[in-house]
C-alpha cells in the first residue's frame, strides 16, 4: 500500500465537485423571471456552458490561439449569447459582470464537501480544472471543498485535455503520473489523463457526460476507467470506500 503523500487525486471541478446546470439557471431566472421561463434559462445555461468547452478545447489543441481567463470567456459569451437570443439591454455592464462571476458560486454536489474529507485521509487532493485560479480558490470557499492544492490549467499554459496540463500537475507534485487518480465527471477527461500514465475514477453525475450511450458504454471495457462510480451510488463518498475495498490505494 502506498502512503499518502505518494498519491494524489487531481479533481476536475464544473460537473464533477459543483452542480453548475442548477446553480446557473436559477441564478438567471431569479434575476429575469419575466424575461424567459426557467426551462428556457436552461438551455441558455447549456449553451453558455458549451460555449467554454468550445473555447477550451480549441486552445488545448491549437496553442496559437489567443489565451484568456476562463473568467473572461465567460463574460464575454454572455454578453454574445444575450445578443443571440435578443436580450441584449436585460442587464446593466454591472450587473453582467456580477452575472458572469455566478461560475464562482457553483453549489456543491450533496457528497462533496464529505467526499473530499475522505479522499483527504488516502492521499493529497487537488483540483485540476480549466477554470482560473481566482474562481476556483472562490469556488472552494464558497462550496467548502478542502483540497490541498489547487491547480488551474492556466498554470500550463493551455487548457485540458492538452497533456501539458496533467503532466505538469504531476511534475509540480513531485510525482510520477501512476500516482495520480484523475476524478471526473466526464470520459473524454479521463481518457486524456489515462494517456498520460494516470490512473482514473469515473463519477456519474446527473446530465454531464456529453459521449453518447453506446460510447459510454464501450468505454466501460475500453481500459481506461480503473473505477466507475455510477449515478445510483453516493458520489465521491463511494469512490473512497470502493478504493479502500478493492485495494487500489
């Protein structure tokens, strides 16, 4: 059994410590019930939230792209899906800028905070999110997720699933890439950090995964899941007492 400064569980946060879908949309409806129902500010909420995977992505596989802070990402597309959907004068600069900032505000998922706790008694914990720094230490406060480090994909230089990011991380730790567990909400990220020589842990979370259900499907004999928490089990609580089960750590 190793011991726990030899391994590290590096998180990733939107969808996997946070419920964003909820925390977003009643964010909006709340300031504009009269403007759109809450169903419609939910799809203006995934279409927000898929407009960063876009921009991350990009940047991960193109580094001549332009960086900016996810922060800035997200003002920015705000303010152009507004437009898109003729809401441009809803809000005042203020309060888009405020708006925008609900990313830092994100609610946690009900086995979280204790979640972590656990992971915290097996080995260090980290985040590993394309968010910037300042949202995710906001983040962290604001949801009480005690991680023993924080790391942004801004500290590389670019955005995951670039291997830049969680090679670094591991090399910051002072770790080889076998002693991390990615945990994630979402196969693509999992898949990546399998690639780069970590191990990892699925977590099912309501409406996150984006693969279709006969890719999620071969992905469960596909190698590069080493623990698969489903929806019906308790969360990260699970995943701590199936990796002390199953000797994993």
């Amino acid at each position: 059994m190793s011991t726990s400064s030899q391994i590290a569980f590096l998180f990733d946060v939107f969808g996997t410590c946070v419920d964003w879908r909820t925390t977003v949309t009643n964010e909006l409806h709340r300031r504009a019930p009269s403007a759109m129902t809450i169903t419609e500010w939910g799809k203006f909420a995934q279409e927000w939230r898929n407009s960063y995977k876009v921009f991350t992505k990009s940047r991960a596989e193109d580094d001549t792209l332009p960086m900016k802070t996810v922060d800035q990402h997200h003002l920015d597309a705000l303010q152009e899906l507004l437009a898109a959907w003729d809401l441009t004068d809803l809000w005042s600069a203020e309060e888009l800028q405020d708006i925008s900032f609900v990313w830092h505000r994100l609610e946690p998922w009900a086995d979280s905070e204790k979640g972590i706790e656990g992971f915290n008694g097996l080995g260090r914990t980290c985040t590993l999110s394309n968010g910037n720094t300042s949202l995710l230490r906001d983040l962290q406060s604001h949801a009480k997720l005690n991680f023993s480090h924080l790391f942004s994909a801004e500290d590389f230089g670019t955005f995951k699933p670039n291997k830049a990011v969680y090679l670094g991380a591991a090399d910051r730790l002072g770790i080889s890439p076998s002693q991390c567990f990615m945990v994630a909400a979402h196969l693509p990220d999992l898949k990546a950090a399998k690639g780069c020589g970590y191990r990892t842990i699925y977590v099912e979370r309501h409406l996150e995964e984006d693969w279709s259900a006969q890719k999620v499907e071969e992905s469960k004999t596909a190698g590069f899941v080493d623990l698969w928490i489903t929806e019906g089990e308790n969360g990260f609580l699970a995943a701590v007492e199936r990796l002390k089960d199953e000797g994993l750590v």
